[in-house]
C-alpha cells in the first residue's frame, strides 16, 4: 500500500536524520584534536545539510500519508506516528555506537579541508580507495569502560543533561504533533500544520539559548586548558544518551503537546 510505503520511507529518513545529529556533535571532538576547530564545523555543516534536505522530504511524505487516511475515512491511529519516534531512537542509539568511529574518520577531512580550502576539492579527493581503506582502520566499537567510568565525574551539570533530554524530546516530536493535530481535527489540519514553524522554532531556540552554549563553553575550555579532554569527552557520552533517552520521551510527549495544537488551533 502507498501508506505503508511511505510510513517505511519516513522512518527511513526519521533515523538517518538522528543517526547524523548524534554524528554531528563529534565535531567537536575532531576540532579539538586536530586544533583546527572553526575547519572542523564547517566540514560537518555539510553532514547536516544532508539532515536538512532528508527532513524537507520527511513531513510531505507523512502529511501525504495522513490525507489519504482522511479521505478513507479511516480513524486517527497513532501507531505509525509511534513507529516513526522508535526510528529516532533507533537512529540515535547507532549514532551513538558510530560516534567512536565516527570522530576518528572526519579527522583525516578536517585537516584535508584545513590545506585544500574548498569542500568540494575535499568532496573529489575522497573518491578514492584509499579513502574506504581509511574509513576501515577508523571503525571501532565503543568500549564498555567509558560508560562504567561516567559515575566518576559528579561535576557534570545534571541539569544540562536533562534540559538536553527535554529540548531533543520536544524537536523529535514537534513536527509529528502537528500532523498528528491535523489528524484529530480534519477541519484545523492546515492550521495545525502551519504552527510547525512555531513548534519546531520553541524547540531550536531552546537548544540554542541554553544547550549548545553550554557546549561550546566547554570545548573552549578544552581547547585553554581548562578542563582535560577525558572529562569533556565522557560529558558528550551523557549528552548522547541524554538526545537518545529524549526521543524515548518524545513518546509520551506525542498525545499531550497535539491536543495542545489543537487547541492553539482552535483559538486562532
């Protein structure tokens, strides 16, 4: 069925979008490492437009989905939208399993990118065996002992790795809640689903007020000496389980912050 499908493909790209924002936050650990911090972000902004073009995809699909489901006349069933929130955290959860040997392959692109100045001679060079012999010396699995040693660093601000659950669960499920709220109440769902914006903007404000500069605190501190790379390094360990156990929450989130649409909806 063009339902199922397009359920399939939205997950599909539910995961990839998580599986690269895990990814992306290695970005710091490359820049630290190769000093070359402002080469290493822009490097991954390039990993992230990937993200941005695969989100673009993903809420036509659904709403698509949902239109043909209210044309059958067919009842609000919030299944698919459940499967689509486990894809998040499936997707996070291999990010997070990646993010070792992540960090370790991007290395080699940060000081390619720092010589050559130009991504797209960076883009050209890696087509080349020699690049999948890299990627192969780059995998490894993530040790066991980092998370047993997590316990020893009391001074990791716990509020900032709730917050980090809080704002990840609300910008996993902002834009499901929206069409979710279309789906509840067929004559709002265009209204519902232009607060999306609004929705998705609570959520990005919040991550950019109050969580990435805490996080770009610290990897200045790193980068002075402030504060050694161990701790840093186990601090992006909790920030990762932190987005992880996010999008577990995003699915409780998913009912009360739709009804909350809907009558958002119904007041304008």
């Amino acid at each position: 069925m063009p339902y199922q499908s397009n359920i399939f493909v939205v997950c599909i790209l539910t995961m990839m979008i998580h599986f690269i924002s895990i990814i992306s936050l290695s970005a710091r650990v490359v820049g630290i490492r190769t000093k070359k911090l402002a080469s290493s972000f822009s490097l991954f902004n390039i990993i992230t437009l990937i993200s941005q073009f695969s989100s673009s995809i993903q809420s036509p699909l659904l709403a698509k989905s949902i239109e043909n489901q209210i044309i059958n006349g067919l009842s609000p069933n919030n299944i698919s939208f459940r499967l689509i929130i486990f894809s998040a955290t499936i997707g996070s959860c291999l990010g997070i399993f990646a993010f070792p040997s992540g960090h370790r392959f991007m290395a080699k692109g940060v000081d390619s990118l720092y010589y050559n100045k130009s991504i797209f001679k960076v883009l050209i060079k890696s087509l080349r065996w020699s690049t999948l012999e890299h990627l192969r010396k780059s995998l490894t699995i993530p040790k066991f002992e980092n998370l047993t040693q997590l316990i020893r660093y009391r001074d990791i601000s716990i509020n900032i790795i709730l917050l980090n659950i809080f704002v990840n669960s609300f910008i996993t499920v902002s834009v499901l809640s929206c069409l979710y709220a279309g789906f509840l109440n067929p004559n709002l769902r265009t209204t519902a689903l232009s607060l999306n914006g609004i929705s998705v903007g609570t959520g990005i404000i919040g991550m950019l007020l109050f969580v990435e500069p805490y996080n770009a605190t610290l990897t200045d501190k790193v980068l002075d000496g402030s504060i050694s790379e161990a701790f840093f390094r186990r601090f992006l360990i909790c920030i990762l389980i932190a987005r992880m156990i996010g999008t577990i929450f995003a699915q409780f989130l998913l009912m009360p912050l739709a009804q909350l649409i809907i009558k958002i909806a119904e007041v304008i």
